[in-house]
C-alpha cells in the first residue's frame, strides 16, 4: 500500500530540509491501530506506516505548530486534506508551511466491526489487497467492515496536495444501513428516543471534540466559566446543549472525517450531528468544506434567495 | 399539564425594528398576551445560536427571535446572516427532535405594532399546543 514510496518521500523532505518535520502515522500500541507520529530525521521515517487503520485526522496536529516557523509535511487522505484546506482558509495555517503529501484514501476499517463479525482475530492473520482482504483462506470484501464515516465518503481523493503517492480510487457504493438516512426518515418521537439513548451516555469526556481538527478553541464554550453555557455535570439536558452547540460551531466546516466519533469511548454515532448540519448547508447554501480556498464559508455569506418560509 | 398553565416565552428583539414594534404595540394600546420575556439586542444577527438553547435550557417552553425584515437591517445584512443561522438550528433541532414550534422566527417592523401582536399571539397559541418544555431544560441549578 504505498508504504515504502511514502518512507522514501518523508526520509527526502526532510533530507533536502524541504521540510522539518512529517506528520504520519506509525503502529499503535495495539494492534490494529495506527497512532500519528511527528518525524524530524530522516532515519527515523522507517517508522512510518500506512494501512487501513490509519484513521486519526492528522489536521489536528498541525496546531501546536501554528506559531513556529516550521516547515511540515503531512500524510492527507481526502478528509485530512479538507481539514487542512479549512485551516488554512481560516488562517490557523499558512499554506506555504505545509507541504501536503496526498494520499487517496483506501477506507478506515472498524476494528470493532471486524471483532463482531469474526470474533477473536490476529493482524498477522490478515492480508490487505485492494478493496478485499484474506483471511483464513477466505477472501472478504472491505467495504461491510469500514468505519461509519469512511462507507458513506465522498471524498476519498484529496482535494488539495502538493505531490500526490498512489492512484485516485472511485466512491464506494452506498450503505442502505446508513444512520443519517435513517434517522431522516423517522418521526420526531422515534428521532429524540435515538439521541436520548445515544446522548444519555455521552460522559462529556470531550475526547470528541479534542480529537476534531477544528475545534481548536483556545476556550471552549462548554468549559467557559464567563458566560457559564452549561456545567460539566453530564446530564442529558447539558450533553444535548453541548453537542448541538459544538454542531452550530461546526457549520460550514465540518470536514465529515468521523475522527470525533472514532474517539468517542461510549461509541456515540456523534459524527452524525456535524454531519447532519453540513447536509442541511449541502442542500440548502450548496456549500461543502474543506473544497475551495477561494469560496466563502457559509456563514460568513448569504444570498438574498435562502430559505425564509420558516420565518414569520 | 396544569389547566392554568402558561408558558414563558423569551423574545429576542432587534433594538432597530422589532423592539420598536413591541413599543409601538405598547403605546397603541394593542392587547398581546403577557407570556413574552423581551431581551433587546442590537440586531438578529447579534442573537448567537447558544442564547436560544440557553434560554430553553433555562425552562423557557419556547423562543420568539425578531429582526428586520430582509432588505431593512440596519447594519444592511445581519438579518440575512441571522435567517442561515436560525434556518440551520432550526432544522437541526428538529433532527434530534424537539418540537419545531419551540424556536419561532419572525420579521417585524418598527412600524407593525399590528403585526407584533398578531405574532406574539401566534407564537403563544403554538406553545401552548406543545404544553410545558422538558428536553432541554436543567436537570439541576448551579452557583457561577
Ligand atoms: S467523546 Fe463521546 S462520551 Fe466523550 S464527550 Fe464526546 S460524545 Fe460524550
Ligand atoms: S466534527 Fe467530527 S467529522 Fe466533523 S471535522 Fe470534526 S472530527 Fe471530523
Ligand atoms: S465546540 Fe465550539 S467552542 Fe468548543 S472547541 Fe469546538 S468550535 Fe470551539
């Protein structure tokens, strides 16, 4: 998958100090994981992997980097570069720091799907190829086994990159057991029963939004003291408040990389809130993130034809 | 439901056309019921997202948010701004459902005392339909 071809682009940038330093991933500390890892020497960039679990959205941790004078390159499937794309719109990140290393994306697999459907499993045990994978003798197709953000993706090709390792992939095909579909079509009660269940649980650990490339608050209101939103205490009410707020916050920006919801340790489908917002902006302001460095953010535009039946 | 329930409702209204058109109800003598809490602010596009679920977090049944109408800001465009916040919020609060008559919008000039108390009433009529609000609000109160 690329892996070698990736190594020896890292170990050059930063041997020709094109850059200093490469954002990746390398193995986690369980198996079937990939963690992001920041590399400043070239013989270091052995330690770079790409697979199917290299999932977190490594946007995230451009940041911390915002006021150096460092130079970086970073690994983007097509939602990290989206994330980039609006940092840098938003001016968290100048375009010329960043050196964006495209990499069309083969789809996240859910470790967790893989374990409740095959039971105990072994990564040596597994060999990736395209879209399928072996495993005791049988072949299996990806796709079932694919992380909730990465079946429905719309953009597995990076939108923006300065050179661009592997081949552009097509869509995937759509998932009937989609939860955004299905939420769409059911009635307020049976809707509110879905979020009560789901937000009940939210210990407002916040791991969802520290994960999120763009919740890069310095203070985030559902910690602020002055004005005091909501307090800490995860009640149903206070969890609603909060992730609608942080939805709200999200609007226009949300680059639907699912990274909230795969950090989320009560498995909350809380990716579908931001993502429920950027499909109203899709259908309604025909907006989408992270796809243009020229075009306006949503909200910070209007036109005179939007929606205004709900209004009074 | 108590039968002698009523709901609180809390108005946001722009100081330029709205609050003017609460005023102007006020000095015509036009009867609206006594259910809206008024907060002024300076435009609808003043009015951020948070304060609705504040106030509905803090046991209002419902919100009432009134700006200019489209064209007659008087910052030229914060109404606009305002109408693709609210539209959002409002879709979205409909999505995890909550009552859409909840969070109610409306244009009102400051020449519409008329029309005011036409929208108070409305406005009043639909919550009370929807009975007292429980989904968002506060489980427990807390001390700043
Ligand atoms: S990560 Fe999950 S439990 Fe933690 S705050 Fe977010 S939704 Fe709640
Ligand atoms: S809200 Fe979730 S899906 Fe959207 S950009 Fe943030 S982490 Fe990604
Ligand atoms: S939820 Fe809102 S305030 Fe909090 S970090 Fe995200 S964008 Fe910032």
């Amino acid at each position: 998958m690329f892996e070698k071809e990736i190594r020896r682009k890292s170990e050059e940038l930063l041997e020709t100090k094109t850059v200093d330093m490469v954002i990746g991933y390398t193995s986690g500390s369980l198996p079937f994981q990939a963690r992001p890892v920041l590399i400043s020497s070239p013989e270091d960039t052995e330690q770079l992997v790409w697979n199917h679990f290299s999932s977190p959205n490594l946007a995230r941790y451009l940041l911390p980097y915002r006021d150096s004078s460092k130079k970086i390159a970073l690994l983007a499937k097509g939602c990290d570069a989206r994330a980039v794309m609006v940092l840098i719109q938003e001016k968290q990140f100048p375009r010329e720091r960043v050196h964006i290393i495209g990499l069309p994306c083969p789809g996240m697999i859910s470790k967790t799907k893989l374990e409740k459907e095959l039971g105990e499993i072994k990564e040596e045990d597994f060999s990736f190829e395209k879209d399928t994978f072996l495993w005791q003798g049988k072949k299996w197709e990806i796709f079932p086994f694919l992380e909730d953000t990465c079946s429905r993706c719309r953009y597995p090709n990076p939108p923006l990159y300065d050179e661009l390792i592997g081949e552009k992939r097509e869509l995937w095909g759509s998932s009937s057991t989609d939860y955004l579909e299905k939420i769409n079509g059911q009635s307020e009660e049976e809707r509110w029963q879905f979020w009560e269940e789901e937000l009940s649980r939210c210990i407002r650990c916040y791991a969802c939004r520290n994960a999120c490339p763009l919740c890069y608050c310095k203070e985030c209101f559902a910690e602020s003291d002055l004005p005091r939103w909501v307090s800490g205490v995860p009640t149903l009410s206070d969890n609603l408040f909060f992730h609608l707020g942080r939805s709200m916050h999200l609007a226009g920006r949300c680059v639907e990389c699912g990274a909230c919801e795969r950090a989320c340790p009560e498995e909350i489908k809380i990716g579908l809130l931001p993502l429920k917002v950027e499909m109203i902006i899709k259908d309604n302001f025909s907006f989408e993130a992270g796809l243009s460095l020229e075009e306006d953010a949503p909200l910070l535009t209007y036109r005179e034809t939007d929606p205004g039946e709900f209004i009074k | 439901m108590k039968n002698n329930w009523e709901p609180k409702i809390v108005a946001f209204l722009c100081h330029w056309c709205s609050y003017a058109g609460a005023d102007l109800a006020g000095i015509s003598r036009i009867q609206y019921p006594p259910n809206i809490r008024v907060i002024r602010v300076p435009c609808s596009g003043a009015v951020n997202p948070l304060y609705i679920l504040k106030a509905l977090r803090e046991g209002a049944d419902g919100v009432l948010v009134s700006g200019c109408h489209p064209g007659d800001c008087h910052y030229l465009s914060g109404n606009y701004f305002a109408r693709r916040k609210f539209f959002i919020l409002h879709e979205l609060l409909q999505w995890v459902g909550i009552e859409k008559d909840r969070v109610q919008f409306s244009w009102v000039s400051a020449s519409e005392g008329q029309k005011f108390s036409q929208v108070v009433e409305e406005t009043v009529e639909k919550v009370k339909k929807l009975g007292p609000a429980k989904k968002l609000v506060k489980e427990f109160t807390f001390h700043v």
